[in-house]
C-alpha cells in the first residue's frame, strides 16, 4: 500500500515542483488551464499520503515489535533503515542543485532538526521530502516508552483509545486555529506560516497517526478486527480523498482521511493473516512497496535536477504533458528502486541486526497473538 501513498506525494509535485530555491519551474503543461486544474486535484494528495505513511508506521513497527528485544537492537534498525538513504539523497540533492540555497550548508536536513523550529527559511531545501524523516524519526526513539502503555490495554477498550487518538488529531486542528496566529499567510494557503508549520510540519502534533497506527495493530493482533469488505474500504478512501478537495486545511490534512486510512489498514491486514488474496499482496504491488521508499526520496532529484538537466524547462500539450509525467514516474521507479538495490537492502543486511541474543520475555511480556516478528 505504500506506494500509493508515495505516488500521491510524487503527483502532487510534479504538478506543482515547488523548492525554496526553485519557485519558477517548468510544469508538464503549456495549458496553465490544465496546470491549474491537476494542481487542485493534486494537491491534496501530498499531505493524505505523508498521514498514511505515519499511521501505517505506527501499525507496522507495532506489529513487528517483539517482547524482549533489546531497545539497542530496536534502535539500531530503525536506524539503519532510514539514514543511509537519507544521507546518500541528501548528499545527492545539496550537489546536484539544493546546494546554492540551503541554508546552514543542509546541516538542519542532514540531521533531521529543520521542521522543529518554527522558520520557514528552515524548513526546505536539500532534500525536500525528507523533512518527513524528522517525525519518523521522533516515533522511533518515543516508541519503546509509548508500546508500553499500549500493551496495557485492555482488548475490550482498544477502539475507544483508537477514538481518543482520532480525538487528539481533532483538537490539534483547534489549537492551529484558534492558538496560533494567523499571520503572515503561507502562499496558496488559507493558513499562517506558524499554523501551517504547527499542524503539518512540527513532529510531536503527528504522534497521534502514528500512536492510532499502534492501536490498529492490537486490534488486528487481539482478533477484534471488524470483518469490511475490502471493495467497501477502498470506495470509502477515494470518498475520502474527494472530501480533501473542498475541505479546508487543517481538517483536511489528516483528520478526513485518518478513519478511512484506518479501517483500510486494519482490513487489509487480517485479508493478510486470513489469507485472503488482495491487488495489493500481487508481487508487482509488493516490489513497489519494498522500493516505495526509495521512490519517495528520489522524487525530488528526479522532478527537480533531472527533469531540467534533460528537458530545459520545456512544457507540453495534454498528450505530452501527460506523457512526460508517466515517464518521470517510471524513471522515479527506476532510481527509487536503485537507491533500494545498492544502498537500502545492503545497509539493512549488514547494519540492522544484534550480534547479542534477545533478552527472554517473561510470561507477561509474550507477544499478542498473531503477532509477527521483523
């Protein structure tokens, strides 16, 4: 499923290539008309696909997390699972063409720290779609202190904590509102730069899709998964998406989507342990989920260096706008699963796994049923 998501981010940009040092450049389409009509429909994909990646993180580690495993051994995955791609994107990006505007020599980026302050001079540059690493990353280092609590619940009031996280998202959108000033505006926004940063950019805020992902992982495992018909789901994510095109930020940044990306995950998760075959199971979908990372942090160097280097700032008809997007799609494909191939897996098989033996879980501590192990 995660190419899906990582696709809704890629289209968002290839239809509106926006960097802070690249305000001016070329579109697929000579028509603005055209350009202007993708942008609306496009554009809310970007910030629905980033909220998908934090509640399926959530699900996924939670699901993966095994009873005694030592949190060196925890830490050191996670780890190696994201830096190394960061770092060789990063390094990539700031060369080839981020290097001349990024602030601070790309330091904030490279590190992961440039969405916790409240600066929009900060917040962009090297390689743009990473800034969503520095959340991810602050999952991962709270995740052995919030898997604690979350293993204390009882099963019978799993979805009400489910509900009280989708609460938390609610009130987030308040405080932007209401707490927050509203001024200066963010371009194309009917937010301020503080509330967009607050509500989309800082961290802490996105804790509570990655803390419902958590919940949606011991629903599956306690065996309290409501049986939805896969069809049903998918139908109530594209309702979903449409509702973004109208609603207005913050709601439709996450809050929209998280209860139809909620029971999509749920639901194709137990299709899984039932055993059920599903589109997204087909191994073409599960190699462009293994390379969906890949994908999401070539995009830029794709849309924003290579484009250019080979096409100048030359823009089409609909028939070659649109085939140029398919080819950059593909190529996006071709580098995601490169960086994936000669970087990711290596990294992953030589630097993720403890040489000591896990620590023994104790009666109490063994895992919920169902659950698998990394």
């Amino acid at each position: 499923m995660r190419i899906i998501a990582a696709l809704l981010v890629f289209l968002s940009h290839v239809i509106f290539p926006f960097t802070q040092g690249n305000q001016n450049m070329a579109t697929p389409y000579a028509d603005d008309g055209i350009t202007q009509q993708l942008m609306w429909l496009l554009y809310p994909g970007g910030s629905i696909g980033v909220s998908f990646f934090f509640i399926l993180s959530g699900f996924v580690i939670t699901w993966a997390a095994k009873p005694g495993d030592r949190i060196s051994a925890y830490y050191r995955r996670r780890v190696v699972k994201i830096m190394p791609n960061h770092v060789v994107t990063w390094a990539l990006a700031m060369l080839l063409f981020a290097g001349s505007y990024t602030l601070l020599w790309g330091l904030p980026n490279l590190l992961l720290l440039n969405v916790f302050v409240n600066d929009n001079a900060i917040w962009g540059g090297a390689n743009m779609p990473a800034w969503s690493l520095s959340a991810e990353m602050l999952f991962y280092l709270l995740f052995p202190a919030l898997i604690i609590p979350i293993r204390k619940i009882a099963d019978n009031r799993l979805w009400l904590w489910a509900g009280l996280a989708f609460v938390g998202m609610a009130l987030v959108c308040l405080v932007t509102l209401t707490l927050l000033p509203d001024a200066p505006k963010y371009p194309g926004e009917a937010l301020s730069l503080p509330q967009f940063w607050f509500i989309y950019l800082f961290p802490p805020v996105r804790l509570f899709e990655f803390v419902l992902g958590m919940i949606l992982a011991r629903i599956v495992a306690a065996g309290r998964w409501p049986r939805i018909g896969v069809l049903p789901v998918m139908a109530l994510m594209v309702i979903a998406y449409a509702a973004t095109l109208y609603i207005p930020w913050p709601y439709s940044v996450s809050l929209v989507t998280a209860i139809p990306f909620a029971l999509a995950i749920g639901t194709f998760a137990k299709a899984n342990l039932e055993g059920r075959k599903t589109f997204f199971g087909t191994r073409p979908m599960v190699w462009l989920g293994q390379i969906s990372f890949g994908f999401y942090l070539t995009q830029a160097i794709v849309l924003y260096w290579l484009r250019e280097a080979v096409l100048g700032k030359a823009e089409y008809g609909p028939v070659g706008g649109t085939l140029l997007i398919i080819a950059l799609a593909g190529v996006t494909v071709v580098t995601g699963w490169l960086l994936h191939t000669l970087v990711e897996r290596p990294a992953m098989k030589y630097w993720s796994r403890s040489r000591k033996p896990p620590v023994q879980p104790g009666p109490a501590e063994q895992a919920p049923a169902g659950a698998l192990s990394n």
